[in-house]
C-alpha cells in the first residue's frame, strides 16, 4: 500500500481528479451489479472504496501543499 500511495503522490492533481472521477463511476457500476448478480470476488467493491478514500486524502494533501507555496 505504502508504494500505491507514492506512485499517487507523483501524480499531478488533474490525473488524480480524473482517476477519482474513473473509480466513482466504477462503484456506482459496481453496486448495481452487485444487486443483480453477485461477483465472484466479494471484496471488490471495498477495495475500490478504500482507494477512492487514498485518491481523495492525496488530492487534499495535494491541494494544501499548493495554498501553502503560493503564500
């Protein structure tokens, strides 16, 4: 996980948007489909959480480093 979460800090704050954007609407994917036939690895959906939480703590991270270099 400690390496996820350096190759997301490389990241510039756009591709993380954008990423964040891509795994929303695969959740919302997910859970529909989950509903109609359940998939066969049962963790996914909490995986996707989980990094959807790690994607927007970089991007607030991200985002503060930036208010304190422009001060």
């Amino acid at each position: 996980m400690k390496k996820e979460v350096k190759e997301l800090k490389q990241k510039t704050i756009k591709e993380i948007e954008k990423e964040i954007s891509n795994l929303r609407q695969e959740i919302a994917k997910l859970k529909i489909e989950t509903k109609v036939n359940p998939p066969k690895d049962t963790n996914l959906l909490r995986k996707k959480k989980k990094k959807l939480g790690r994607l927007l703590t970089v991007l607030t991270e991200k985002k503060e480093e930036e208010k304190l270099k422009v001060k």
